[in-house]
C-alpha cells in the first residue's frame, strides 16, 4: 500500500509532501528539493520525467497541465501555484 502524502481528511498536501512523492515517482536521486529548485536544473529532467509529471499532477490533483504549462513552469513554487495554492498546507 503506498504512502499517505496528504496532511489531513481534507486531501491538502503539504509542499515538503509534494516534493517527496515528485522525488519518488520520477526517481530523483538528488532529494534534496526545494520549492526554489529549478525543474530544469535536475540531471534526471526530460520529456518522459515531464510527461510523469503531468501525469502525476493529474492523478493526485485531479489538474491537467500542457506543454505550454510546463514550458513556463520554472520552480516547484510555479508549479504548485499553477496546481493550486489553495490544495497545500
């Protein structure tokens, strides 16, 4: 059974949650994220980690990101504001 990254009954995430299961599904070996983090700048970044995180947005979310989303997505800040500010703790 997988883990439970929401913080209460409410299904709001909390952002360190967020960047823990962003690190687990895309495989980051580097997980020492942080909201400032450039996705970009991550070694494992490329169109399949892109494509997983759409995915991942989604699933969890219910949120759906385009290419256009993910070429102005610069931080995990941007993408938790495009996401929803409103869904995190």
């Amino acid at each position: 059974m997988g883990c439970n990254y929401y913080n209460n009954k409410l299904n709001i995430m909390t952002k360190s949650n967020f960047l823990i299961l962003f690190a687990e599904r895309l495989q980051i070996a580097n997980k020492n994220l942080t909201i400032e983090t450039e996705l970009k700048s991550l070694e494992e970044w490329d169109s399949w980690n892109a494509l997983e995180l759409m995915t991942l947005v989604d699933e969890t979310f219910g949120v759906t990101l385009t290419a256009k989303d993910l070429a102005t997505i610069e931080t995990f800040e941007d993408l938790i504001t495009k996401i929803g500010i409103e869904k995190f703790d």
